[in-house]
C-alpha cells in the first residue's frame, strides 16, 4: 500500500468498518473489533501504527508480529479471510493494515466470544 492510499484510509477517520490502533500490543482488542465490524457488516480493517486521534506513527515490525496477527485472527469463528498488508513510512516504520471479509455468514466469535 502506498502512502496516498494510506493517507486516504486515515482521512475516512475511525467508524463503524475502520479502527485505528497505536501498536499490535492492542492486537486482542483489534481482533475483537473486526469480530463486530464481521458482524455487523460483513468486512472491517484495522490500523495498527496511527493513533486515536488519527496520527500516523507507525511501528516497527518483525516477522513474529505478523505472526501474532495471523494467531490471533484464526480465533475469529467461523473462519474469515483476514489479510494484512504493510504501509511503509519515511521513518523506516511501518504501518499494518489488516482487512477482513466475512467467508461464511455468521454470527461471529472470538475467542468463543460473540461480538457486536
């Protein structure tokens, strides 16, 4: 993802099919928002790297945090198609963009969780 279309998420601001969080260590919250946004609209993306107040900052990334996200979204149920794609920033940091679509109709859990 480039930084224009980047750019262009974080303008749509934090909503209903759009979160935004300051780092993976946010992970288990995130996921449990996609479950909702599953719920609720079929599909939802998260942010990891831009804060609350929409500032881009990014985060550094290592091989065990992509697999951390891929851990924790196959506690979505059922099973959702979850992609995360990387946004680099002139800093060397990097923002995580994670977008899931529903496969299956739901309801959706996580965790064993239902979630709106």
């Amino acid at each position: 993802m480039d930084l224009a279309e980047l750019g262009r998420l974080v303008e749509q601001g934090d909503g209903t099919t759009l979160e935004f969080k300051k780092s993976t260590g946010e992970l288990r919250e995130a996921m449990e928002a996609v479950c909702g946004m599953l719920n609720a609209f079929g599909n939802g993306k998260v942010l990891f790297g831009v804060t609350n107040a929409g500032e881009v900052v990014g985060q550094d990334v290592a091989d065990r945090t992509l697999n951390d996200i891929a851990n924790e979204s196959r506690k979505l149920e059922p099973k959702a198609d979850v992609t995360t794609i990387r946004a680099a920033l002139p800093s060397g940091r990097t923002v995580l963009v994670v977008e899931a679509r529903a496969v299956e109709p739901g309801p959706f859990t996580c965790a064993g969780r239902p979630l709106l």
